[in-house]
C-alpha cells in the first residue's frame, strides 16, 4: 500500500489537550489522517479532529501523534497514515469491544449511541484500504489508576483489535504523566 497505518486511541492524553503553537498548524509532510469520510488527508493539528467518539472541537489540541508521526516518516521515508480516535475522560472499560456508549459527538447537542471500539476498528478497516496497519499506539489510563485490573482489561483489547484486524502489529501504551505523584503505580503496572 501507498502509506504505512497507524491507530492511536486512547483518551484525553492521545486526543490531545495540550497547548497549540503556530507551527502546530501547519501540514506534517507525508503524514495524513484518515478524514470523516475515510479518506486521507494531510495532516495538520490538532490530530484528533476527524475522531468518530471526539468531544468538541473546541478541546481537541496537541497530543502525541503529531511528534509520533514525524518520527516515523522521518525514520522510514514512508508515508504515515494515522487513524486518531480518541475521546477524552474515557475509561478502559468504555473500551470493551461488547459496550456501547450514549454521548455527545463532537459539537452536536444530541447524543447518541457508540462502540469506541466498533468506531475504532471501523476506521481502521477503512485507513488499511491504503496501506498495512504498522502498529496501534494507546495513551489512556487517567481513568483507571487505581484499578488493579487494568492490565488483564487491556489484554483482552489488545487481543481483540489484533484478532479483529488481523494483524499482529506492535501495541504501544504511552505512560501518564510523570508530574502527577499519583500516577506513579499506574506507570509501574504498565512498564
């Protein structure tokens, strides 16, 4: 395929909350993101605007897919198509392939009813249209830093996006911030 596919989901950390400069703005070359209709379009932050569970625009900012991305064409010389599909406050059960979720999308006023899951394998299925699924990056866990179950819970969906899709492709967690005492144990578990 033409690009090399990647899925990033998790919550408000792969959605991106952080600060937003000028330069963000601009496009990434020879990154794309698979766009509301499926198709790839080149990327510009934030990177979670075409996010099929996302909260409003208004929230979506820098997060780890932009510097993700770079590092990888860069490293590569291939074309990176990311496949972002995060919503922020979620929980790793809000990821179970069997649950489905009422929320609000995006700027709509209505809710609606969602599979994280089923949207996140959705778009994936439609972005390795283009190319072969490389790797899934996870950044979530804010929710869950307590729960001592949460590693068996990540298995089963590691194994059911690999098993949906597939692909035996490389699943990255991301760590939760260092800054935060409280995420110390958390951080342990998922090293």
């Amino acid at each position: 395929g033409e690009y090399d596919v990647y899925l990033l989901l998790g919550q408000s950390n792969m959605a991106g909350r952080g600060e937003m400069l000028e330069e963000d703005y601009a496009v990434i070359p020879n990154v794309y993101l698979l766009d509301s209709e499926g198709k790839p379009v080149p990327a510009a932050g934030p990177m979670n605007i075409y996010s099929s569970i996302r909260k409003t625009d208004a929230v979506q900012a820098m997060g780890p897919g932009a510097f993700f991305a770079k590092t990888i064409t860069e490293q590569t010389g291939r074309k990176v198509l990311l496949v972002v599909n995060a919503r922020g406050g979620s929980s790793i059960n809000d990821w179970r392939k069997d649950l489905v979720s009422y929320i609000k999308v995006g700027n709509s006023s209505k809710y609606t009813s969602v599979s994280y899951y089923g949207e996140a394998l959705r778009r994936a299925q439609q972005a390795m249209q283009y190319g072969a699924l490389k790797g899934i990056i996870w950044h979530q866990g804010c929710s869950d830093q307590s729960d001592d179950r949460y590693l068996s819970r990540l298995t089963y969906v590691v194994e059911d996006f690999r098993k949906d899709l597939g692909a035996d492709v490389p699943f990255i967690a991301g760590q939760l911030g260092g800054w935060r005492s409280s995420s110390a144990g958390f951080n342990e578990r998922i090293t």
